[in-house]
C-alpha cells in the first residue's frame, strides 16, 4: 500500500542554478525509479535560514509531495544525508487531513495563476 508524503529540502546557498536543478532530479528519480508516483512539486527559491546552519544563513528549498511505499523513505533519507548539497531535509507521512489541505491549497495556487494571467 503506498502512503503519501512530503518532503522538503534545503540545498547550500553556493550552487548555480543547474546544480540545484541536478540535485532535485536526483531526487526526483530515486522516487520514480522505486515505484513512487510525484503528485506536485514547488521551488521555494533562496530563502533566509531561522538560525545558521554549516555557516550558512540561505538556502534554497524545494518540496515534493508524492506516494510511495514505506521503505521508500530510508532509502531517499540516506541519498538526502550522503549528498553535501543538502544541508537539511524532512520527510512526513500525511494524514488524510494533511492531504485533503494539500490539495485545497494546490487549487487555490492553481486559481492565482490563472487569475494573474
């Protein structure tokens, strides 16, 4: 049975912007290739850290939200924690709760950009 997730991460501020796009294809492949399925995706872009991390105060954050099964999630934690590039990350499992949230506010994303264009 596949759950669905959500995972944000946070990529050093150093990288060019094909670096950053090379590290979350990366991701984005290791959920594809074991059985996930990638329900949506956001660019956060650069943002200023709450707190230093590694002596950085940016980062840029990235979240994908998708369906997999469970053991999905130790393999892509430990891609996450052998990559230098990512400096944090979090994965949660949703409730149905968190889920139906999910989808109010991907429809109302949807709803701003077709009104701004």
């Amino acid at each position: 049975m596949k759950n669905q997730y959500e995972t944000v991460f946070i990529t050093t501020p150093v990288l060019s912007e094909g670096q950053i796009k090379e590290a979350v294809s990366k991701f984005r492949d290791i959920i594809t290739k074991n059985d996930g399925e990638i329900l949506h995706e956001e660019d956060w872009g650069l943002r200023k850290l709450a707190y230093p991390i590694q002596k950085k105060s940016t980062g840029f954050y990235h979240l994908i939200e998708f369906k997999a099964d469970p053991s999905l999630i130790q393999k892509l934690e430990t891609q996450f924690r052998r990559d230098e590039r990512i400096i944090r990350f979090l994965t949660f499992k949703m409730d149905k709760y968190a889920a139906a949230y999910s989808e109010k506010r991907k429809s109302n994303l949807k709803a701003k950009t077709e009104k701004e264009n």
